[in-house]
C-alpha cells in the first residue's frame, strides 16, 4: 500500500511536491485552505503583464526533464527563451496536477497530531497520514512601523496587495506610497499602470534597490556545478572582478549553482554579515525582472509618475481623507511630508514564523515540535528537510519544504531550486 503522505500548502511549492511524491509511487494528499491549487500567490494573478522572472527553458516543475514547460510554452504560442506571463504558468502548474491525479482536500489545517502526521482541519476533518510536509509557502507581509492604528484600521492602507484591487477608486490627482521597493512593488506599479492611474507613486524602502533587469535577448544556459569559489571577502573581491570583466550578470549568475553550498558552509557570523550587509544588493540583481516589465518601468519613472526613494518613515497617521507620511531620505537630516490616497504594503514575505499567527505553525510551535531557524528566515530543518524540535531532535514523521526552509538553504524560493528539493524529498518520503 502507497504511504500516504498529507502536504500542506497548496501553491507552486506543495503542488510541485505532491506531483513528485505520486511520481514516486506515494500517495499525496494536497491539503489547501483557499484559492486555486498550483497558483498560490504568485501565479493566481489575473494580469497578463506579470510576467515570470526567469525564461521558460527554466521553469519546468520537473527537475529530471528541465525543458517540460518551454516545450509546453511553444505549444501556447510561446518562446522558450521568453517570459512566460505569471497565470499561463499556474495553469501549467493546475494541469500537472490534474494529469498527476493528486488528491486535494480544501481546508485549513490548525494541528498535527503529535508523535504522528495526521492532520486537523479547522472544520474537524481529520486527514490520515503516515506522514506530513510542510509547504506553505511564503508567509504574508509584516505590518511596517510607523503607521498609526487609526491608519492601520483604514481603507488608504492595504495590508495584503493581492487581496483588493489596489488602483480601485484613485484619481488622476492622487498620490500612492508602496512601502517597498522590490518584487511586489514592481506587480504594483505594474496594476496602477495598467488601471490608467496618471496620478504619482512613490516607492520606498530602505535603501531604494529597485529590481535589475535580465537582458535581451538570452541564451538558456544549463547549469552547471563548478567547483566552490572562495568566501568571505576574498568571494566578494571575485565577484567584483567578474562583474568587471563580464558583467554583473555573469558575477552572479556564476554564484548560482554553489549558493546553497556557500550557504551551508558558511558560519552564523558569516550568515548574519551578508544578511546586515549584502542581503538587498543580492535581492535585486539575483532576483531580476523580465526586459518589458522593466521598460514600463522605467518609462513610468521618466514620466514622472513613479520614484524609488531610501529611507525611512517616521510616522503616518490620517488628514483627512489622506494619510500624512512623515519620512525621512537616506543619508539626510532633513524630513519630508506626503500625503497620499493609498500606502500599499509591498515589504514582501514575514520570515519569523513566531510572528506569522498562523494558526497550525503556532500550534506545533507551542507543542515545541517546530522551532525557528537561528536567523530567524523560517523553520529549523537538519539536512534531510526534517523539521527539528525545541530540543533540536530530528521529526520522523514531519517534513518541511520550500521557502520555509530558507535558514538551511537561502535560495530556496525560486522554481529551479525548489523542483530538485521536492523531487529528492519524495524520494525520502515515499
């Protein structure tokens, strides 16, 4: 009889490894508590220019047959060395399910029974299982200081992007602040583009990385796995030197197939400086956007109608029908006031699962069967994706997956990392 084997989460992450465990001759129960199997955040958008961030020739959802979805991209009418909009993909996705006969169960887990793997559902269902993985995929954003909570409480602030119609009700007078300069912000601007806003938006973070651009065109390159460059200073003055040589895109893309043993093999210390340090020059030119998002980008910034900035907010609180933003740009003294019809939430996914309150991850870690991870990116894994206790024991029977597994592994948000960590974890479980 097939090991029945409950994956929590229904997005790219737990579609990708329940496909793998019934590909492994295991029987996979998809439990997942809203919206549509296989799309999760990222590829339930309902815009066509939301575009993927890497070229479909490196997006198939199988590891062992990389040119799976370019080849089912061309039979759409695609390019294999193009960007493939985000929903046509979480369609490829609902259909390997659909072909792969997972079984999906709609629900909310809240508990694991302890020592074991079957699952509570918040409905009372109770889901048998030899064993469980989880696979919930990038948590939602944490709230940005600053904000008043009469602000919080109020129509101009959206918490969640992805679950109201950002651009609804603004006018070409108006002003919107996305507190955030990454991923999220760029889908933003993208839907206020699209909704014919004319009014200004201001983008802000930190230090005002926007995302970089891939160029175009571009080959689809395999990945090969060099030997291990040097670390610590010594590997940032290699980089420097390639990117010199060839360009930052060969520095990083050098990096790619031996981040996660860099990762790894480095220390705490180790970790924590590039976390202080490097961590957003890496988030932007690793994680970049396709060529025509970032041209619409930067035409809307010639424009005049949208602006990255650094620095931080002081305080907002509401003016009437406005929110006041009080903020200061980096490396000034002085400070600046805005006032805006919408603050958008783009400060991407909470990492501290403590602070997560959801409501099976605070369950198992008040039963202390999960723990975070020292840096606080997810939750504490040993090096077969076992979920370790409050002691620091190993879990038997419960598993995790995917960006929660961020601490052990970093570059573990992207499908090609992703497709290889759930296949060999299928091969463990089933």
């Amino acid at each position: 009889m097939s090991r029945r084997v409950a994956v929590i989460g229904g997005g790219y992450t737990g579609a990708a490894q329940a496909i793998a465990l019934k590909r492994a001759g295991a029987h996979p129960i998809l439990i997942e508590r809203a919206g549509q199997p296989g799309r999760g955040v990222a590829y339930a958008t309902r815009y066509d220019d939301h575009l993927l961030n890497v070229r479909a020739g490196s997006m198939s959802a199988f590891a062992d047959a990389p040119s799976h979805f370019a080849e089912w991209f061309v039979r759409h009418g695609g390019d294999a060395a193009g960007f493939a909009p985000r929903k046509l993909y979480g369609r490829y996705i609902a259909e390997q399910l659909a072909e792969a006969g997972v079984e999906i169960v709609r629900g909310e887990a809240v508990a694991i029974a302890p020592g074991g793997a079957d699952v509570t559902l918040a409905d009372g269902r109770v889901i048998q299982a030899d064993a469980a993985v989880l696979a919930v995929g990038n948590l939602p954003p944490a709230t940005p200081g600053g904000l008043s909570a009469a602000l919080r409480a109020s129509p101009l602030y959206v918490s969640d992007p992805w679950a109201v119609d950002v651009a609804a009700g603004l006018g070409p007078d108006d002003a919107v602040m996305l507190i955030g300069t990454g991923l999220t912000a760029i889908d933003m601007a993208l839907i206020l583009d699209s909704a014919g806003f004319e009014g200004s938006t201001l983008a802000l973070s930190r230090r005002g990385l926007a995302p970089r651009a891939h160029v175009e065109p571009g080959p689809v390159t395999p990945v090969n796995d060099p030997p291990a460059p040097p670390k610590g200073s010594a590997l940032l003055r290699e980089v420097r030197e390639t990117a010199e040589a060839l360009g930052w895109r060969a520095a990083v893309d050098r990096l790619r197939p031996v981040t996660q043993r860099l990762w790894r093999e480095g220390s705490d210390a180790d970790r924590e400086r590039f976390l202080r340090h490097l961590r957003p020059w890496w988030d932007v030119h690793r994680h970049r956007i396709a060529p025509s998002v970032a041209a619409r980008i930067a035409g809307m910034e010639k424009a005049g109608r949208l602006r990255f900035a650094g620095g931080r907010i002081l305080g907002a609180d509401l003016a009437g029908d406005r929110a006041e933003v009080r903020w200061q740009p980096r490396g000034s003294v002085s400070v600046e006031t805005i006032k805006v019809a919408r603050i958008v939430n783009c400060t991407g996914p909470l990492a501290d699962i403590r602070k997560a309150g959801d409501p099976l991850l605070d369950a198992l870690l008040g039963a202390g069967r999960i723990r975070p991870d020292t840096l606080r990116l997810g939750i504490d894994v040993d090096g077969e994706g076992r979920v370790l206790h409050a002691d620091g024991s190993a879990d038997a029977q419960l598993r995790a997956v995917g960006p929660l597994t961020k601490g052990a592994l970093w570059e573990i948000v992207a499908v090609p990392d992703i497709r290889v960590q759930v296949q060999a974890m299928a091969e463990r479980v089933a």
